[in-house]
C-alpha cells in the first residue's frame, strides 16, 4: 500500500509568481486536506477536498485554491505568490465516510516552497 | 468555533521518567481528537485518536490520552520518557462548523528528553 506521496519536494519561487503543488493520496482515501506549516509553528489548515468538492477552508485568501480529481489525488494552487508563503506545504489524506465523521489523517513529506 | 490550546511550548524530561503534555480544546460540536509527532526532518505521524468511544485512548509508543469533557481536555502520557520520544507534539481537533469541515492544529510542544 503506497502512502501519501507529494511533488515536488522543493520549489523556488518569485514573488508575483504562481505555483501548483501536487498530491496522491493513500490508496482507498476519499478525503484530501493541505496544510501550510511556516518554520517553528504548527500546521494551519488550508482547506479540505471530499469526493472533488471543497468542504472547509481555514482563514487563507481566494488566491489559494485547489482541486481534487476522480482518482482522489489533488492540487494546491497559489497565485500572486508572497514572501509569507514561504512555507511547508503538507497534504493528508483520510478515508472519511459519508457523514460527518474523520477518520486519522495520513501526511505526506511535505513540498518546501521558498519565496524570493 | 473551534480551537486548541497546548499550554507548554516545551517540556523537558529525564529518560526514564513520566511525561505529560497537555492540551485543552473548544469545539461547537463533538469533536475528533488527535495527537501527532512530527520529529526532525521527518513526516507528521499520528499517535492515537479520541473518536467519542473510550475516554482513555491508548496510541503508538506506550503514549496514551485521556478525554476529559468537563475540563475539555486531552493530555498526553506516556510512564516512561525514552530519548527516541524526543520530537515536535501537537493535539489536534477535527469536526464540522458552520460551512463544512475543519482541522484545527495546536502550536506544538517541544518535548525534550535528558540523558
């Protein structure tokens, strides 16, 4: 059983810039959340993807958007790039069924995004 | 609304001895409880979970937690500090709010282990 898998590992940026992040989720995982964690703090939840349909979203602007396909495996996207987005980019997948219920959720390595 | 607060930003231990590390939780609704690792360099990885069964949940690495809805608390224990334990910890709270769903992570506690 493959885990969660992310590309790419790192990425430099420009400010101004857009970037796309990518995610496979667990085999089985119907439910895909990212998470930015900036250096020394926890991660902050970006939002969250159930059967290709965002379901919660955290306090990011628009300009972080994303996408989950049909196979469950999903994109993170970020216009308009800025320095604070300096971050690491984490992706978790979960086999949520269809009520309201979380299952644990399962990390990926995370993408190291750096802004300059 | 939902929020956790983890109230040491580190703990230092000497092996051998108990650990705690506490984390207190505000949910609208009943919550999903979790704590996870994330060492060095490395993936975040979870611990146990706290999903409205047990009340004492019992996780990887002898650590366990119990879920306390008086004090909306769910500390972390383990009797036994092992330098491997050394690592990044956060309690984590899952659930639904006005909107959809969120996940809404601690700041962390640093947990340092002594020779």
């Amino acid at each position: 059983e493959t885990g969660v898998t992310q590309s790419p590992t790192h990425l430099i940026k420009t400010r101004g810039q857009q970037v796309t992040l990518r995610c496979s989720s667990q085999s089985g995982h119907n439910t895909v959340s990212w998470y930015q964690q900036a250096l020394g703090q926890g991660p902050q939840f970006i939002f969250q993807y159930y059967r290709e349909e965002e379901n919660g979203r955290g306090n990011f602007p628009p300009r972080f958007s994303g996408l989950q396909f049909p196979n469950y495996s999903s994109e993170l996207n970020v216009n308009a790039l800025e320095l604070d987005d300096s971050a690491l980019y984490l992706c978790a997948s979960s086999p949520r069924d269809r009520g309201v219920n979380l299952y644990e959720q399962y990390f990926g390595p995370g993408t190291r995004l750096t802004v300059t | 609304a939902q929020s956790v607060t983890q109230l040491d930003s580190h703990v230092s231990v000497s092996e051998g001895t108990p650990v705690l590390l506490r984390c207190n939780y505000s949910s609208s609704y009943s919550p999903s409880l979790f704590w996870y690792v994330q060492h060095p360099n490395k993936g975040l990885q979870l611990l146990l979970k706290y999903t409205s069964a047990a009340t004492l949940v019992k996780g990887i690495n002898g650590f366990e937690a119990e879920f306390k809805k008086s004090e909306t608390s769910f500390h972390l224990t383990k009797p036994s500090a092992h330098m491997s334990d050394a690592a990044e910890y956060f309690c984590v709270v899952s659930g639904p709010y006005t909107g959809g769903f969120k996940t809404i992570f601690g700041a962390g506690t640093r947990l340092f282990v002594k020779a």
